[in-house]
C-alpha cells in the first residue's frame, strides 16, 4: 500500500495502485463519480475514477459523503484534469467506514478556527490542521537533526519535578492526596514523594546538570505552566526546546540560536513548500517572504535600555507604559520587529529585577546576561542567558527571591565544583510552528491544546 504522497510524487502511470484514506468530496458527472481522497501524507487528495460498472456503484459509491474511509484500487493515469498530473481509474472501492452526512461536523465549506477547536478529534482531517501536523512533526525532525549534526546530546529532563525553575510559583501540583488530607500542616510530607512535586516549568536546571558533564545538550519535551493567561500564544502545555551549552557566553548563546533558527526555516522551506502555500494564501500573505527573510538576513541586536529608549520614541499609544524596569509586552516586542527592524530582534541584558534568579548578573549590577529573541506576529519567541556561574553572586541571588538554598543545594553544588561559564535558551515550540504558518491562535498548532477552563480529549 503507498501514500498518496508517494502515488502524486512518483507517479507509476499504467501500474495498479492501491490507496487508503477518508473522503473529502464526491462528485457526479453523468454515469461517473469523481471522488477526492486525502491520507493525512500530502495536502493534495487524489482523484479517484468510479464508474458505473463497479459492482457496489449504486449501493455504496453513490451514497459516499465527506468523512467515509475508503480503500481503493486501479490503474494510475495521467488526469486530464487541471491541477493534478495523475488519477485513479477505479477497479475497486471499499468502503471501510460510512460517515453519516446529518451529524458528520465537518463539510465541503470552510469552517472557523473556533468551530474547530471544538472538534479536536476531527479537525486534523481539514487542510489547515492537517498542514499544521506536517509542520509540526517536519520541525521536529529537523530540530534533532540540527543538535544531532552540532554535536549535542539530548537529555531527556523529568516532567514530574520538586524544581521551579523559572521561580514564578506557576507550577501545577502533582499530588495522591485526596482533598480531606490536603488540608493538614505540611501535608505534602506524606505525599508519594514526600514532598511538593509538580509538572516541569522548564527542564533547564536539569539540563545544566548534563551541560557541565557532557558540554552540549538539549532537552525538547511537554512544558507547564498554571498562568491564568487566556492569549493568543500562551498554552497551559506547551512544547519547549532547551540547549544548554558549558564555555559558552552570551554572544556564543545568541549566536547558536540564531543559526539553529535559521536552519530550521531552511528546513521547513524545502520540505514543506506545498503546505506553507496554503498558509500564504488563506492564513498570512506575504508568510513566505517573511520566513525567507528571517532565514536569509541577520538579526537585528538591541539592549533592553536601547529597546525602551525606542519604544519611548515611538510616539504611539501602547496599553502597557514603557518604561525602564517593566518588562516588555507583546505589544512592545511585536512594534520592535514589526516596524522598527523589520526582522527578528534579539533584545539583551535586561533588568535582575524582572528576570529570574539563574541569569548571570552584568558588571552593572543592576542588568543581567539576557536574551529574548521577538518575531514578528507573535513577540516573543526564545528566553535564554548565560548562567550564573559565580557561587556567591548565585546564593545571594536566590536567597533575594526567597528559594529555600538547602533545597537547591544541587544546583549551588555545579558552582561549587567545576563551575565554568555556561548558557542557554529556551524556544517556545508551539510558538515557533505559529511564526512558520502564521497562524493567528496557538491553539490552532497544537494538536490538544490546554488552556485554562478547557482540556478536550
Ligand atoms: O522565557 P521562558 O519562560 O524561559 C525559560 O523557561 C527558560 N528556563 C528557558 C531556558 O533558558 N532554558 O520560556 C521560554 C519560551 C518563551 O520564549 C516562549 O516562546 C515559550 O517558551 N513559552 C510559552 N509558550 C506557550 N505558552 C506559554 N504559556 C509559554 N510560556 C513560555
Ligand atoms: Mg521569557
């Protein structure tokens, strides 16, 4: 059995091909049936001939709607019809799985994000959040491949942790206590781990424990965070990539994920050009240009205080005041990159004060080695640093934000032996698929999202 995306791109004119797939359309033509089969392989479908001698034509081929699986056999032709090089004559249509047309929720017309989001378990079979899935798994690939060729090791990091590693307190509870036993002093002491656990924030710390043993590593997995944030491009589980690199530094940080951005969308140009046509037409005009720019042009590198002094010139109404020492809203980042750069921005050492306890404090004392790279439609899309390798400065630092130091008396132990300069990022996968299909909700490149008041499947 082939995938049509091997039938359309191989083309076997004259041999039998058999195909298997759910129906989008069907269309009668005299003693004829035109059917539209799509596989999940390719955007395109492949036509399928059904004609009147087939034995099931009057019972089962003219009863076919939307949503029906099939499985097809017959003889692969050049199609005379425009847009398709070849076709299906049918000797054979099995019908694996009727549809019913009165409750099958998805039609020939298009339907709103929003209606979909509804039907999480129909919507991969549209065209968008079909293309979505390609991109998605494409990016992935080509991320491992991209730290597989740079020599970096991946390191699976735990989801269930006792860390929070962003220090924000957004971490959900991973608990057997039932609600009675919850309400006791301590109660977590007799938790199954003894302790208060949750889902992970980030697996950076853990991934600077194998930074300073391996040097380059990476960890790409399921991410949480219990923000109440109801916007277009935060999720309460969303995917995130986290390389973590010993003797490196800021400009070694920038730099790696700049090139690691770029090879990406050099990835997903070539591998993905038929389903990114499809974005550019019905989602982003003008998305192909903005992503072979990103790819082709260097970033634009502004200071926090440059990127405030701009944004206090810029003469506009934001909602969020700008000034130094807040931190940037996505109306600030978006008007960086979308009007003053016109490209991706890497905005750097911003205040301590409004980043978290790890980033290592500049000579200032009053700034941090930071990095946040915005793009356009989105804001922002990578947080990382240079981490702070100087025990003192570390201790003081965590102590000011009120983490117990005992407990993390771990991650105070990498300072204290064989502590050496290291850096890091993090890339906001979900957020990267919506900047590659310029798809305006993030819960629309996710194939289950989780936000809050709202978990289907
Ligand atoms: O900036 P963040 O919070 O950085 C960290 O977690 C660091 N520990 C990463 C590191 O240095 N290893 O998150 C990193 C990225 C953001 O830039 C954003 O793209 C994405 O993760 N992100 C979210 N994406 C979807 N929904 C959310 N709620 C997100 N929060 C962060
Ligand atoms: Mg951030």
């Amino acid at each position: 059995m082939t995938r049509i995306v091997e039938l359309l791109r191989q083309q076997p004119l004259g041999s039998v091909v058999e195909a298997q797939g759910w129906l989008r359309t069907r269309r009668d033509s005299g003693s004829l049936a035109f059917l539209e089969l799509n596989d999940g392989s390719c955007l395109a479908n492949l036509q399928i001939l059904a004609e009147e001698g087939l034995a099931n034509y009057e019972s089962e081929v003219k009863k076919l709607s939307t949503g029906c699986a099939l499985r097809v056999r017959g003889q692969l032709v050049a199609s005379p019809a425009k847009g398709q090089p070849v076709e299906v004559r049918a000797d054979c249509i099995e019908v694996l799985g009727w549809a019913d047309p009165a409750t099958y929720p998805l039609q020939k017309k298009r339907h709103s994000f929003e209606f979909l989001r509804s039907i999480a378990h129909l919507r991969p079979r549209t065209n968008a959040l079909g293309a979505v899935a390609r991109i998605r798994s494409a990016l992935s690939f080509a991320i491992h491949r991209f730290f597989h060729e740079q020599g970096f090791i991946q390191v699976q990091t735990p989801v269930i942790t006792t860390s929070d590693c962003e220090g924000a307190g957004e971490m959900f509870t991973v608990t057997t206590l039932s609600p009675e036993q919850m309400r006791g002093h301590n109660p977590f002491s007799a938790d199954f781990f003894g302790q208060r656990a949750g889902l992970t924030v980030s697996g950076q710390l853990q991934a600077e424990i194998f930074a300073l043993s391996h040097g380059r590593v990476y960890t790409f997995g399921p991410t949480f965070r219990a923000e109440n944030s109801n916007t277009s491009r935060h999720l309460a589980e969303f995917w995130m990539l986290e390389p973590e690199m010993a003797f490196c530094d800021l400009r070694g940080d920038m730099a790696m994920a700049e090139t690691m951005i770029k090879a990406l969308l050099a990835s997903v140009l070539a591998e993905c050009a038929e389903d990114l046509v499809l974005f550019e037409q019905h989602v982003a005009k003008g998305l192909i240009d903005r992503l072979t720019q990103a790819r082709d042009q260097p970033f634009v590198h502004l200071t926090y205080s440059e990127a405030v002094a701009e944004l206090q010139r810029a003469g506009r109404d934001f909602s969020f005041p700008v000034q130094w020492g807040a931190d940037l809203q996505a109306e600030h980042e978006r008007y960086l990159c979308e009007e003053v750069a016109r490209a991706p921005v890497i905005v750097t050492n911003y205040p301590a004060a409004i980043k978290p306890f790890y980033m290592r404090l500049d000579d200032d004392g009053r700034t941090v080695a930071a990095m946040d790279i915005l793009v356009a439609g989105i804001g922002e899309l990578v947080g990382g640093s240079q981490r702070e390798e100087r025990l003192e400065v570390l201790a003081a630092r965590m102590s000011a934000a009120g983490l117990d130091l005992e407990q993390y008396g771990w991650y105070l132990d990498l300072r204290r032996f064989g502590s050496v300069p290291h850096a890091g990022f993090g890339l906001g996968f979900d957020r990267l698929v919506q900047f590659v299909t310029g798809m305006q909700n993030i819960r629309d490149v996710i194939p289950f999202p989780r936000t809050p008041g709202s978990a289907p499947c």
